[in-house]
C-alpha cells in the first residue's frame, strides 16, 4: 500500500504517558484520514504524522483494522459529548418540559456547526471512518452500536415532548440530520436552493410531525 502521507514532524513530549500516546495516535489517526484518506491511512503515516520512531503506532495497534477501530471510536466519542452538550443545554433552558421550539433551536444550531465545518479535515476523516468500517462486518457492528447508542439519547426528550413513539421520533431526527450533514458536506448546492430554506422553521415543522 502506497504511503501517501508526507512527514510532518511534529514536537514529541518524551514524557508522554502510555494513555497520551494512544490520544495522540487518535487525534493523528483522525488528521491523516482527513488530509490523505484510506490510502494514506498506514502505520508508517501515523508515525510520521507524529514524528515518532517507524514501528511505534504497531506497538499500539497491531492490525489496520485496530487504527480505524481507534479513528471510530474517537469520531463517536466526539459525537457523544456534543450529543450530550445539546441535552444539557435543552434541560438547562426547559428543565423537564422542554418545548419545540428549544429542541429546534438546538437542532439547527448543531447544522449550522456541521455546515461551518463541511471542509473541516475532522469531518471528512469521518467518512473515510464510515467507508472503510462498511468493508468489514466487525467495524461495522460496532458503527451501528454507536449509532443506536446516540439515537437512545433522543429518547427521553421526545418523551417529555409527549410523543407517542419517543424511539421512532429519535430515529427520524437522527435521519433527517445525517441527512442534512451529508448533503451538506457533498452535495452544499442542492441545499443552497432547497426551497424551503434550512432555518428554525423547518426543524420545528419536523419535529412537531413526528410527536
């Protein structure tokens, strides 16, 4: 496999524990997806990316597969504290009540997050992640488990909003943003001319049909 990856020296803490190493191997995994993609995506890429004597990344990770385990896991990790910023904040305005318009508001604040950061190296690295993990059933599995967990954290704010099925609610919203977030990303002009536009509105229209 060709490494495409060029070196990027980077400063090394000599003091780096165990743990910080397999942090910076993450965030690194994550950079080198996003910049060079799968084909780029080595051992040796990661080590250079880092700076680090060729070899160090397999003593963490023996299989390619273990580095796009890693890279997932750290995509999803993302996900569960934004996940879980945005539930704070609905409680921390609505208590237990939340309304639509909150849960709307909120939902359209994390698309214009998602739109800002269509070109953001992190954001393509986790496509690349998807792509790679639909190749192999294991990685997959666990794709799906991270999704279904994310998807849970719906649940309750649908209940409280009176919904009569809080599960397929959160599994509507989840579409109609991972929609949103790919078109986004690939294909921004059809959403440019989407009619109506992407604005508070269309979320409360959304949500207001699935409860």
């Amino acid at each position: 496999m060709t490494d495409l990856a060029p070196p990027i020296p980077r400063a090394r803490d000599k003091g780096a524990t165990k743990g910080n190493r397999r942090e910076d191997l993450a965030q690194a995994a994550l950079e080198v997806l996003g910049e060079y993609g799968s084909r780029g995506f080595t051992h040796r890429a990661l080590d250079r990316h880092l700076g680090l004597p060729e070899g160090t990344t397999s003593a963490y990770f023996r299989r390619r597969e273990d580095l796009v385990a890693m890279a997932i896991r750290t995509v999803f990790a993302r996900d569960a504290r934004q996940m879980d910023q945005i539930v704070d904040r609905i409680e921390a305005l609505c208590g237990e009540k939340p309304s639509v318009e909150v849960v709307a508001q909120c939902c359209f604040e994390m698309w214009q997050w998602v739109a800002s950061q269509a070109r953001d190296t992190f954001v393509l690295a986790r496509y690349e992640c998807f792509l790679m993990a639909r190749r192999d059933p294991e990685l997959m599995q666990l794709v799906e488990n991270v999704m279904l967990a994310r998807q849970t954290r719906w649940e309750p704010i649908f209940a409280r909003l009176g919904s009569a099925n809080p599960a397929a609610a959160a599994r509507q919203i989840g579409l109609l943003l991972r929609s949103l977030f790919f078109s986004e990303i690939f294909f921004p002009a059809c959403l440019n001319q989407a009619s109506p536009p992407i604005d508070v509105d269309l979320f409360i229209r959304e949500i207001r049909h699935y409860i």
